[in-house]
C-alpha cells in the first residue's frame, strides 16, 4: 500500500516544479540545436572573382548550399555583373532563377546540375522552370537558351506573366506562392529597383532570396515612391519568420566597411560576402523612412542607397568604360 504523502513534501515537489518550470522558460529562450527546424547549408569563403588569371576560371562557379538548393556564380572574366542565379529542387520540379549576364552557355551548366542531382537521387526526372528575380538584362541574357524549349516551363518578367505563375491577385500588394512539390517558395513584388523585382522566401532554408533590391554594394532605385513602399511590405513579410540569410545577385562592396568597387569591376579580390541579415532591411527600411519622399544617395557600412537619374546614368557610365577597359587589358594576369 503507498504511503500517503507528508504535507512538507508536497509543498518541496511544487517547489522544485516551479523552479523546473522556470528553468524550461530560461532554456527556451536560448537558440535550439535544430536550428530553430531550418534545413542547413553553407557559403562559400570566397567565391570566383574575375581573375588573377582569367584562363584559370570556369565561367560558372557552382556551389552546393546543401543537396537541394545550389548558387551560381558568373565568372568576371565573362561579365563585369558576375550574377549570382539560384537552382531549387522541390520533389516535383526544380526552377532555375535567372539566366545570367553576357554571352554565356547557362543552358548547358543548368541541365549538368540537373542530371547530376537525378543521378545522386536515383531518379529519371523532374519537370524544370526557369523565372527571374527582375527583368534587368543581367538577370535575362541567357533567356533564348530556355525560351522554346518544350522541356522547360519559362516564366517570361512581364508583370501579367508573374502574376499568372505565382496566383499573384493584386501587383504589388498580394504575396503569391510557387510549389515546387513539398516545397512552396513565397513570392513578395518588390518593385523599386526595377518594374518587375520579386523577392522568393524559402521556408525549408529560411533563405530570402531578394534581386537587386538589397545586396552588398549599390542599390540602384528606379522608382524611389514603389521602392520605399516594398521595403516597407518585406519588412511586414518577414516579421516573425527565420530569415537565415538575405541573398541578393551581385557583390559590389570589399570587405572594408563603406568601400566599394567602382561599376565595371570585373576583377574583385577582396569584395564582401554575398550573405546579408534581416538586421540590414531593418537598416535599410529605416533610412527609407528618414529621407521619406526625397530620393538621395546614402552610404552604410554595407551598400549604398543609389537613386538613379539621367546624370548619374551618365557618370556611371563613364565609370564603367574606365573600369571594365582598364581591368580588360590584364584580364590573363590580374596585378594586385
Ligand atoms: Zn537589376
Ligand atoms: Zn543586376
């Protein structure tokens, strides 16, 4: 027969549950060794960088994030832009998110990393896309490689397009989504930068993946008013979501604080890392939200906002000639 319980020892066991109680609340607020349930991947180091010797780099870097998500990088050597694009397997269909800039073989390197990832996962195939993150001719040029294949789903940038692919009611205010097959990528318009900027949210990997709209270097803004509205909109869509990494298409800045590379930098030694935080689009909203409807140029530790107009267009311009002249004529042998 159990013995009936003393009153001194009930009053130390509710005790001791409350202090356990306490204890679960300290913990939990605590990073959790999960990950907070996001899949992992990792960054490169450094990615290829135009150079020292342009005969030594492949045109494409491809690095694995982890088995299912990969980031290419253009060569330098190829296009001053050197543009980063996104390949993102689902179960059902793998998309390819922009085509690269210059004259480039992305078809070909596209349809090796497909057939790889078949073979590693024992599989014969898989249905494939090809959208973009903005209309810019960065982001488009390899498009004739994938326009009128019977084999991929193309997403031209018009805006009616985008609005059809991803179930986008209303542009700009809906957020749509695309299912890759246990795997929905969410899809925010971001115009500012461009008319057609979309950002894509990977919830498996927390990955924001954003255009031109935020990345390490210079924020060109078209149309300062959508601009500083879409900010404002991804602000509210990331409230209270794991963003792991911001991940945008270019490198412009080195990794000294407020120092960029000038436009048409095709060689980049000792640029940045491509990865921003949510803590930069808090940085970045807001400035936004001081200047209010004035668009001015502004440096931060990390990118620069850069409202355009027809006379910076033209100083950029001339700076570009410079540049990509300058560095062009050592392109075999880069001097430091
Ligand atoms: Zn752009
Ligand atoms: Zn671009």
């Amino acid at each position: 027969m159990k013995k009936p319980m003393t009153k001194p020892v009930t009053a130390f066991r509710m005790l001791a549950s409350v202090a356990a109680l306490c204890l679960l609340r300290l913990y939990s607020q605590v990073p959790q060794p999960d990950g907070a349930g996001v899949e992992a991947g990792v960054l490169p180091a450094r990615w290829i960088h135009g150079g020292p010797k342009c005969m030594e780099e492949p045109e494409w870097q491809v690095h694995e994030y982890n088995a299912d998500l990969y980031i290419l990088r253009e060569s330098g050597c190829t296009h001053y832009e050197k543009p980063f694009l996104y390949v993102i397997f689902g179960n059902e269909k793998v998309t390819l998110i922009d085509t690269g800039a210059g004259q480039h073989n992305i078809g070909r390197v596209y349809d090796e990393v497909v057939a790889k990832w078949l073979r590693r996962k024992n599989r014969e195939s898989i249905r494939k896309m090809v959208i973009h993150t903005h209309g810019h001719s960065d982001h488009i040029s390899g498009d004739a490689q994938f326009r009128d294949r019977a084999d991929i789903e193309f997403v031209p940038f018009d805006i009616p397009a985008i609005q059809k692919a991803f179930g986008l009611a209303q542009w700009p205010e809906s957020v749509g989504r695309l299912d890759l097959g246990g795997r929905v990528l969410e899809v925010v318009p971001i115009p500012g930068h461009h008319s057609t900027d979309v950002a894509f949210y990977d919830a498996r990997t927390g990955l924001l993946l954003i255009g031109d709209t935020l990345y390490p270097g210079r924020l060109y803004v078209t149309y300062w008013d959508q601009f500083t509205k879409s900010i404002e909109r991804l602000v509210q869509f990331t409230q209270g979501k794991v963003i792991t990494h911001i991940l945008g298409c270019h490198i412009e800045q080195t990794n000294t604080p407020y120092l960029e590379y000038p436009i048409g930098s095709m060689y980049q030694p000792q640029e940045h890392a491509l990865e921003l935080s949510r803590g930069h689009l808090l940085e970045l909203h807001q400035a936004l939200q001081g200047l209010g409807d004035k668009p001015t140029r502004l440096a931060f530790r990390d990118f620069t906002i850069w409202p355009l107009g027809s006379e910076v267009l033209n100083e950029m311009r001339r700076t570009r000639k410079e540049t990509e002249e300058r560095l062009r004529s050592r392109m075999w042998q880069q001097t430091p």
